[in-house]
C-alpha cells in the first residue's frame, strides 16, 4: 500500500508574493460533488488548511497548500465528445483537468449543472460514492487529459462548504 501513495500538493508558483500578499489569506476552492439525501449534488468547497510558505528546496518562498495523501493516482485521456455516462464517483478522489473541458450534470435534477475547463482551475473533488450518481460529458473537439488521485483511506481534505451550488468565477483561490 505505502509504495503506491503519493501526496497531492498544489504550488502556486509566483513572482509577486509581496509583503501585501499575506500566504493565510489565501485557501483553495474548488468545485465538489457529493452525495446529499442519496442524491448527487455540487458544492463549492473552500479548504481549511491556508497556503503556507513552502521550504521545500526548488520551490522555497513559493506557496503551497498540501491537500491529501493519495493512492493509485492515474493520468487519464478522454478523446474528444466522449460521454462517461451516468457514475458515481469510484472513490472519494481529487480529479484535475489539465486540457478540455467537462460538463457535469444531474440525472435528478436538471437545474444543476457545473463546467470544468482544463488548467489551473480544473480542479474537483469527485466523492458521491453513493447515490444517484452524475453524468459527465466531454462535448469539446479536443482530448481532455486528467489526473485522479483517489483520497489514501477515503479521506477527504477538510473543508468548509461555501455555496450548494458550483464554485463561479475565479475557481482556484481567493
Ligand atoms: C438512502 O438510501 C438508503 C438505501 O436505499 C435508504 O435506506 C435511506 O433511507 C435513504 N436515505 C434518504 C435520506 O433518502
Ligand atoms: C500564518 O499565520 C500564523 C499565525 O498568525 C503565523 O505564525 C505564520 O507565520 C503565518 N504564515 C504565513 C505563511 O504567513
Ligand atoms: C500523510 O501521511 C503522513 C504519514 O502518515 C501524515 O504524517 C500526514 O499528516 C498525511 N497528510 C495528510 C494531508 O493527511
């Protein structure tokens, strides 16, 4: 189990981290899904653990937020206007949309909606193991890669819950 472990850590490398730009301020948020009354639902989650100072040599100064351990993390290439169909997320897992785009929806309730655009705010927390489940669609023309990081031993980075409802706007971090 342990040789199969990584730990997820976003660096947010930057030049301009000044005296105005205090590293406590600033937390990750990121779109969720997850399971409520036995249905999927969107959440926008905002960590509790702030970016800090990294003193790790080759990023040193730079901020760093250190989300989980994971296992089994998988690079994932999805070709273009492929449709995933209706799941349930396999694990609680962080998935991070490096190219493409995903269009998640609701098969109880078609109100809901959430977009995710491959990049630096491409992030999501896929966790309603249970439940209804959610479909997701690829609707681009070009290829849409991922990382999945299933959480080591299903836990999920805490958090406090910002919106029932997709992050909008600036996805990453306030
Ligand atoms: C969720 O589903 C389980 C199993 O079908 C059922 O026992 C439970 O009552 C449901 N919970 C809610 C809140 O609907
Ligand atoms: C965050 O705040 C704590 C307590 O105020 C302080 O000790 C720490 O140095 C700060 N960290 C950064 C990266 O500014
Ligand atoms: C990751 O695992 C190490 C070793 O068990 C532990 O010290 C650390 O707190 C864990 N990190 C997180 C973010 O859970």
């Amino acid at each position: 189990m342990l040789s199969n472990v990584f730990l997820f850590s976003l660096f947010v490398l930057t030049g301009n981290v000044g005296a105005q730009a205090d590293a406590n301020t600033t937390f990750l948020t990121a779109t969720a899904i997850v399971t409520k009354n036995n249905n999927s639902a969107f959440e926008c989650w905002q960590l509790t653990e702030p970016f800090r100072r990294s003193a790790v040599p080759g990023v040193s100064g730079t901020q760093v937020v250190t989300l989980s351990n994971n296992s089994n993390l998988a690079y994932v290439i999805l070709p273009p206007r492929f449709d995933g169909g209706i799941h349930n997320a396999p694990a609680p897992q962080l998935v991070h949309f490096l190219s493409g785009a995903a269009h998640l929806t609701l098969p109880h309730d078609s109100s809901m909606d959430a977009w995710v655009l491959g990049g630096v705010g491409g992030l999501l927390f896929a966790v309603d193991t249970a439940g209804t489940g959610h479909i997701t669609r690829y609707p681009t023309d070009q290829e849409t890669v991922t990382i999945t990081a299933p959480f080591e031993g299903g836990k999920i980075p805490e958090h406090t819950i910002l919106a029932n409802g997709p992050c909008m706007g600036k996805q990453t971090f306030f």
